[in-house]
C-alpha cells in the first residue's frame, strides 16, 4: 500500500508523464478513470449544496476556516494554531475543530502547544456535533454586532485578561471541503513547493477541488516561500489573481530547537545537529521542506526515510531504520542521528524509542510571517479581524 501510495505522489507531480516508469503508467488509466468519478461526485454534492438540498449549518459564534486545494503539506496546522493566538490576544476564547485524522497527529500536536491558555480543542468527524459538545460544556458568546473586533492587539494585550471561558469563536481545520458549515471567513493555504501539480483532481492529481474553488476564499497563504524561487511564487500569484483578486501572504516554517523523544523536557539547541550524519524520517506532506531545512543546519550528510502523509510507523518500518542506520553507521564511522518532526512524534510517541540506542530527535518549528510588499505578520493580524468584523456585519 505505502509503495502504491508514492506511486500516486509521483504521477501527480511528474513534470512528464513520459518519463514515468512502467508501473506508473500502467495505473494511470485507472487513476484517470477515479479522478473522472470523483469529479462527478465532486459537482454533483455542490449542487445539493446551492439547490439547498443539503442543509448548511451556522454556528453561534463567528468561523474561521483554514483549509486546501490540495492533499498534506500545506501549512494548515501551524495557520491554525497562528489564529488562536490571535484571537486570544482579542480576549476571544477560540474553539479549533479537528477531524483527528489518522491517530489525531494534529490535534494533540495543537493540544501540546496550547496547553495552559484558553484556546479549546475538539477532535471528531462531525465538526457540528463536536461544537455543541463544547458550547454545552463551557457556553459560547455571541460576537456579532459586539464590540469585541474593534479591540486591536496594537491597542491591548487582552489574551491575559480572559475571564470566561465561553467559547467565542470556532477554527475549523481543514475547513475547505467542509461544506456542511457555514463559515465567516475562508482561508486557503498553498504549498508554494508543490503548489498544484498536473492540475488533475483525486486521485490522478492533488486536487481536492477544481482551482476555481479559489473564488470562494478571503485569504491565500504560499507556505513554505522561504524555499521557493521567486518566479515560482510570481506564477503562482498569477494563477490566484487570475481567479480572484485576493490579499496574499508568505510563510515560513522556522526551526526552533530540538527534544529528545526520550526525554521531551529538554530543549536542544539547532547546533545539536552541525558536523553530524542525520537521517531525517518523516510523514507528513511535505518532506521536502523539512529536509531542506535540515540541510541548511550544518550536517555534514542527510539521508532520508519518507512514508505517505499520516503514515503510522510499524514494527518493520522501525526495522528498516535500523537498518539504514547501520549502514550509515558503517560508512562513516560514529552512530548517526534520527529527527522526525512533531507531528510524527505526536503520532505515536513510544514506537520511536524502539530506536535506542541512536539518538532520536523531534525538530520543533515555528511558523513565521514572511514581510512581502509591505504585508507582515501584523498586517494578517489586522486583516483577519477586518475581514471578521465585515463578514460579521452583515451576518443574519
């Protein structure tokens, strides 16, 4: 399955298709046959949707989704977690929703995070059934037509002032395709690395949806612009503005340090890894970006061990690490050193020390707004809540 898997990333980001091997070539008619499927489906929900025959549900509290076009790597989890801390410095309790996809990698990466603050973490499929379980359990407040959005974090700090802990507005994470729930204002993330691929929609490409989805976004973010050319971010701006005249902002996934998954309370310094041999193990959508990050920190060799997005680690993968551990082990002369990322540690945080005894390491990052013609970090914060407090005027 993990080989059939590649085999479908591969295609979906060949650059030409010639030159894809006999295998992959073979699947592809099948693949182009689902994709064509999915795409009837596809329409065929939306209609419901706009004819009214599908009901969409509206939550009292004001919300804020941030989801994609495409599958993994997007950037999602870091945006989500960005805009809690935004709104709790608004002095808003926020509730982010979480399907907990695959072991729930996300959610308790997020729950570790926020540990401590107000920011509420619900976990289950039906995102409305989940909600009301919160705002039984702690009461919501109604934001609209309230004062709350005219409170800039230029003016105050109120995240520390927070005196109830009612919900006032919801993150839906991974919101795009979540029709079923009305939503304030749409944010769409976009692997500036791997943006579209073929174009093609499931499974014969990364498309989730057609681009025109774009139309109904507020707000697009190129993720990871730090390791794109600037051409590359150019042509993809085009392809948005193209579709609909939309703010547009950079980001960046800065490494911060590391923990030991035998010991997590201890913090590493980036240096930890300088003149070492590293074998980056991850998956997660983009595994790219996060080995060449990893190179960029002074290891003097970097191999790697990728698996399909939310991959559970099994007994034998943790042999096949062994193995290529061994190897490197053998050729250069001193035991190498494993990193993952915290969203593979948070996974399964125990599998991992079956490793020992080579040093296992989980690269913690932070995500960082990119200053780009003239938009900064504040500047998203600015934009979020004027968005906010329009969508909210006119809210019924």
């Amino acid at each position: 399955m993990e080989k059939l898997k590649r085999a479908v990333t591969e295609i979906a980001y060949a650059r030409d298709q010639a030159k894809l091997s006999g295998f992959h070539r073979s699947i592809v008619p099948f693949l182009s046959l689902a994709s064509s499927l999915y795409g009837v489906v596809l329409s065929f929900r939306r209609s419901l949707y706009r004819s009214g025959f599908f009901s969409r549900h509206r939550l009292p509290v004001p919300v804020i989704s941030v989801g994609n076009l495409t599958w993994g790597g997007n950037g999602k989890t870091p945006m989500v977690e960005f805009i809690a801390r935004c709104l709790s410095d608004y002095g808003i309790s926020p509730l982010i929703l979480t399907r907990g996809y695959a072991g729930g990698d996300e959610a308790k990466m997020l729950q570790r995070h926020l540990l401590g603050g107000p920011v509420k973490v619900g976990v289950g499929a039906n995102r409305i059934a989940t909600a009301n379980l919160f705002f039984e359990k702690y009461g919501y407040v109604d934001c609209r037509g309230s004062k709350l959005f005219e409170r800039t974090y230029l003016d105050q700090k109120v995240g520390s002032h927070i005196s109830s802990e009612k919900i006032g507005a919801a993150i839906l994470d991974d919101g795009m395709q979540h029709w079923s729930l009305c939503r304030d204002l749409e944010i769409v993330m976009i692997n500036g690395l791997m943006p579209w691929g073929n174009c093609k929609l499931l499974p014969l490409g990364p498309l989730r949806e057609p681009l025109m989805a774009l139309k109904r976004a507020d707000v697009a973010v190129l993720h990871h612009a730090d390791l794109v050319l600037e051409q590359k971010l150019k042509d993809i701006e085009l392809v948005i503005q193209e579709i609909k005249s939309l703010p547009i902002f950079y980001t960046r996934m800065a490494p911060s340090y590391f923990f030991e998954v035998r010991n997590i309370n201890t913090k590493m310094h980036l240096g930890a890894v300088h003149n070492a041999v590293v074998l980056c193990v991850s998956a997660i959508g983009s595994s790219d970006a996060f080995v060449q990050r990893m190179e960029k920190m002074g290891p003097i060799y970097v191999d790697r061990f990728d698996f399909s997005d939310h991959h559970s680690f099994q007994t034998k993968d943790m042999h096949m690490m062994r193995e290529r551990l061994r190897q490197l082990e053998d050729k250069f002369g001193y035991k190498p050193i494993v990193i993952v990322t915290e969203k593979d540690y948070d996974r399964d945080p125990q599998i991992l020390k079956h490793l020992h005894p080579f040093q296992v390491l989980v690269l913690c990052s932070e995500m960082q707004i990119i200053p780009h013609k003239g938009c900064n970090k504040d500047h998203l914060k600015l934009l979020l809540r004027e968005l906010l407090e329009v969508k909210l005027s006119g809210a019924d």
